[in-house]
C-alpha cells in the first residue's frame, strides 16, 4: 500500500479531511499536501486542512472542518450541539467550537466558525466529540 492510499485511508475516517499529523503518521512529509493540492489531487481547505476531492461529502462536512480548525481537543458546543442531537428546533447560523481556556488558535477560520473558550468535558455522538 501507497502512502498516499493509506493517507486516502485515514482520510475516510474523517470525512475525506487530512492533517499535516496524518501525513506524518503514514512516512510522508507534511509539505507534500501542499503540493498534492497544486496537482489536484487534495483541495486546500483551511491552514493545514485538506480534502481528497473525489471521497463523498455530508451534513457533517463542515462540522468536521471546524473541529480539525480548532485542532486537539476541540469539541462542538452550544447550538451546535442542540441541533445535532435533536434537543430543541434551533437552526444555528454558526457552528459553535469549544477550547480549553490555554488553547490559542491563529489560524483564520470560516466566517461561520464560533470558537469559544472553556472547559472541554467531551461525550462523543456519532465519533463527534460534544
């Protein structure tokens, strides 16, 4: 197996998303996801987040790219989560991500990110950390 295959494995897992950590965890070197994104072969997505453009996407697409944005440890918060599991009729306009209070995230998100800060205690629904 390729180390391209295998990244293609990890990938669909994680809704076709890829990291620089993945890429290090199969032997490749990192750089080469930007230059796997020149050639087509992965859609640049945000700072450090990548997409194989041909695995399918969902309604937990963008849900998976904010918590890769928000990186280790990050879960969905507020309405967010409402909505996920049902709890109440809200139609969030944002989708809410929590860090812990000692997590800076630089990276420019999308407009529709919400990232708050506080304590992290995480239950996973559908392998999604809330």
């Amino acid at each position: 197996m390729t180390m391209v295959s295998e990244l293609r494995e990890i990938a669909m897992d994680k809704g076709g998303f890829v990291v620089p950590d993945d890429a290090a965890a199969v032997g490749m070197d990192p750089k080469e996801l930007p230059q796997m994104a020149y050639k087509g072969r992965l859609v640049h997505e945000l700072h450090g987040v990548y997409r194989f453009p041909d695995l399918p996407t969902d309604d937990t697409t963008e849900l998976r790219l904010a918590l890769l944005w928000a990186g280790r440890g990050a879960a969905l918060d507020g309405e967010t989560v409402l909505a996920m599991l049902d709890l109440c009729d809200v139609n969030p306009r944002a989708i809410h991500v929590v860090v812990s209070p000692g997590v800076r995230v630089r990276r420019q998100g999308r407009p529709v990110f919400r990232l708050h800060k506080g304590r992290v205690e995480v239950d996973y629904h559908r392998a999604f950390p809330l």
